[in-house]
C-alpha cells in the first residue's frame, strides 16, 4: 500500500458505482492506494482498526475528499502581464484587447514559460490538476503555443494541461487566421478554438464554426469557442454551434463558452435553445469573473448582469461549469486562479443559492468541468481503479469548502502529495463573559 486517507468524508455515491448527487455528502471511508498510484480499494471506516504500517498515513477525521479541481477556461498565454506595458485604466474589454495587442509584440518563448509556469503552480496549490488553457494563435510565430507545448510535456506527470488553438482575432477575418489554426493544430494543440461574433460579419461568423468544426473531426479532437462573448441579443451563434455538434455527432466534445449573450435573449428564443442546446449534448463554460467585468459596459441603468444563462441551462440538462478566465492580464488585474471563488462568485451572479445550488456550483468547478475537457473514469473520480488524485479539503461538505473559502490540507496526484497547507489558526484573545477563558479559536465553523 503506498498511502492510505483514513476516514474522509466522500461525496454521496462516490467509492461505489452506482451514480451520486452533486454535492451532497455520504458516509466515512478509508481511500487505499496502490503502487500503481491508482486508488485500490474505498472501504468504510472503522475506528477500531489499526492504520497499516507502512506507507503514507493521512488522517482525515472527516474532511471532505473530493476529486482534483478542474478548471475549464483560463488564459496562461496572458497571464500575469496586467500592467504591461501599461494598465488597462478603464477596465473594459476593448482597452484589455489594445494592451495585449502591445504586449504580444513582446512574447518570449521564456516569458511565456515563467507565467504560466507560476500560474500552474498557484493552481497546483490549490488542487487543480487538470487544467484547459486558451493560447492565442493569431500570432505569425506561434510563441506562446510552442511555450504551452513545452509546458503541457514538464508538467504531464502530475497535471493534465489541455491546450486550446484559440484564434483570439479571427479565423476567417484575421489575415492566414485559418493557417494559423492549422498550424497550431499540426503541432499539437488539443482543442480547436474560434470567435465567431469577433468576425466581421455573420457569414464569416458562421463559416469560421464550420472549419473549426471540420478541423476537429479531421484530427481526433475536441471544440471550444469563445461564442457570443459580447451582450448583443443578435448574436446567436451558439445556435450554429450546437447544430453542428448535433450533426456532425461530436455531440459533448464540443463546448460553447462566456454565451453571454444568453443573458439578453428573450423568453421565446431562450426555451428555443435550451431544447437545441440539451439535444446538442454540448457544455457550456461560464467565467463569472470576465463576464461581469467586461459586459454590460454599454448599459446605462438597469444595467444587464452580464453572464448566459446558468440556472435555465442547468435545469434544461446542459451541462454547465465555472471557469476561472483571466488571471491578472488585460482583462482582469486580479485573481488568484482559485477554483472555490470562481465557484463562490459564479454562484452568486448566476443566484445558485437554493440549498440544493450551492453545491452544484462546487460540481460545476470538479465533475462537471472534468465533463468539458472529456476526463472518463479511467482519469477522473473517487473510484477504485481511478488514478489517486484528490484534494481533501477542511471542511464536511462542499457548501462549507465554498463559504469558508478553504484551501486543500492535502493535495494528492497519482498517489503522491502534491501540495500541503497546515491549518493556520486565528486565535481570538479578547475572552468577554461566555466567551471562554484565554485566547479562544476561530475558524468560521457553526457551533
Ligand atoms: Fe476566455
């Protein structure tokens, strides 16, 4: 045995076949690793039963185990450049897409190593281990997709990083856009990516999903688009999206993400598309930090929130996941690439907060972001034979993991710990009457 998680929590119907209820937590189980770095065998637990003697002992007194996190949507090629050459001092999209125009003039195959590099080891930390970046291909010389290829190589032991080719200014609009895609493609990005509403026009739209569409099949891989990224209630390409997804019978191998559009389409056209999108089979991937900040811009009062249609589309049987987007670039100066507060956000701009919501939007940042980039259960989940890849968080359940924000105590990938944080206590040492004696401590737990 080469580790054993002695009587942690499990998401209900995880260790066992059968299927399980996002988020709601089942019973204590001891989680039992092999050589191989697969999990080996989940037994309930037993407190009478002496822990083995060799191997890694990890005693989690009821915290909560829970598959890695997922990330679905990030940038690593912009990265950590917010501020360069100089701040985006509106904050708005179209002045974000002027910085970065000026500042992939200055990538570096070493630049873009040391960023992403940062940003994959902040999410290390906080137990995403499988990871779906977006990389700008409507650059000539394609630096950053051979930094990220590079990059994919170092880190395939212990994360999966999946790759998009990401036309950033067009396919069809943008001079050679579609050689370029192709070249990325060639040497070996994973997903085919497209703009249709930054296309100059609709037809050009419509045409660019076609060639991404065509090329995926080509190759054997997967579609992502950035579609009806804007708030323009005429923007439907995600309409041509999923018909194609439903024709061609790449079904859930494609993904529609920001939609935000949908947050501006009337009730006829919505229930239109929720039949088209849950027939499709396709994902959709949310990014509550970018789409908040960036649309709306042009509203005066009432002012439109911004994201698609989270709860409709959920309750209509698409799938839908949060991703996190920019991590201190041009379009958003901050963040942490923290999986729990893009959960946390995402959920209240899209007002998942029945009780029974709040633990789908942890769901939406694990299985159902594993569901985007096609994770099976040979690569993905709490089972026996599964790799042993979890993350065991200080907290019982996941509504608890997202309002206490908490970082994982273990992160575990292929049977080996990745990253630790020990609990940091805050102890309070102002005891009024009732309050206890001393210095008392405080950790955001109910009584
Ligand atoms: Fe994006």
């Amino acid at each position: 045995m080469r580790m054993i998680v002695r009587g942690a929590r499990l998401l209900r119907g995880e260790g066992r076949t059968e299927g399980r209820t996002a988020g709601r937590t089942g019973g204590r189980f001891d989680v039992e690793v092999g050589e191989d770095g697969r999990i080996a065998r989940v037994v309930p637990f037993d407190d009478q039963k002496e822990p083995p003697a060799t191997g890694t002992l990890i005693e989690a007194h009821g915290a909560l185990l829970s598959a890695p996190f997922v990330e679905p949507h990030i940038h690593l090629d912009t990265a950590l450049t917010a501020g360069e050459p100089r701040p985006n001092a509106s904050g708005t999209l179209w002045e974000g897409i002027a910085r970065w125009s000026e500042r992939k003039r200055t990538l570096t195959r070493e630049d873009v190593i040391a960023r992403a590099t940062e940003v994959l080891r902040w999410q290390a930390a906080q137990g995403v281990l499988h990871v779906r970046t977006h990389c700008d291909t409507t650059d000539p010389s394609l630096t950053a997709l051979d930094a990220l290829l590079e990059l994919r190589d170092r880190v395939r032991d212990f994360m999966t990083l999946q790759i998009v080719a990401f036309p950033q200014e067009g396919i069809v609009s943008f001079p050679d856009g579609e050689a370029l895609l192709r070249e990325a493609v060639r040497r070996g990005a994973d997903v085919v990516g497209a703009i249709p509403h930054f296309e100059d026009t609709r037809e050009d739209g419509v045409a660019s999903l076609g060639i991404a569409l065509a090329l995926a099949e080509e190759h054997g891989l997967r579609v992502d688009a950035h579609c009806d990224e804007i708030d323009d209630d005429q923007s439907r390409f995600v309409e041509v999206l999923a018909t194609l997804a439903l024709r061609s019978g790449l079904r859930e191998r494609v993904t529609a993400s920001h939609t935000t559009a949908m947050g501006s389409y009337g009730g006829a056209y919505s229930f239109k598309l929720q039949r088209l999108l849950a027939r499709s089979g396709i994902n959709l991937v949310s990014n509550p930090f970018a789409n908040l900040n960036l649309q709306g811009r042009f509203d005066a009062y009432p002012k439109r929130r911004g994201l698609t249609q989270v709860k409709e589309m959920l309750a209509a049987g698409v799938n839908v996941a949060f991703g996190h987007d920019d991590v201190m670039d041009p379009w958003n100066a901050l963040g942490t690439a923290n999986p729990l507060q893009t959960a946390l956000v995402g959920l209240y701009a899209a007002q998942l907060t029945g009780a029974d919501e709040i633990p789908e939007a942890f769901s939406m940042v694990t299985d159902r972001a594993a569901h985007v980039l096609g994770l099976d259960a040979s690569e993905y989940g709490i089972a026996e034979g599964s790799p042993a890849s979890f993350v065991l968080l200080p907290a019982e359940t996941p509504t608890e993991a997202i309002r206490r924000q908490v970082r994982p105590r273990y992160v575990v990938s292929r049977g080996s710990v990745l990253a630790e944080t020990p609990p940091a206590p805050t102890w309070l040492n102002w005891p009024p009457e009732g309050w206890g004696s001393g210095p008392t401590e405080v950790d955001f737990s109910r009584p």
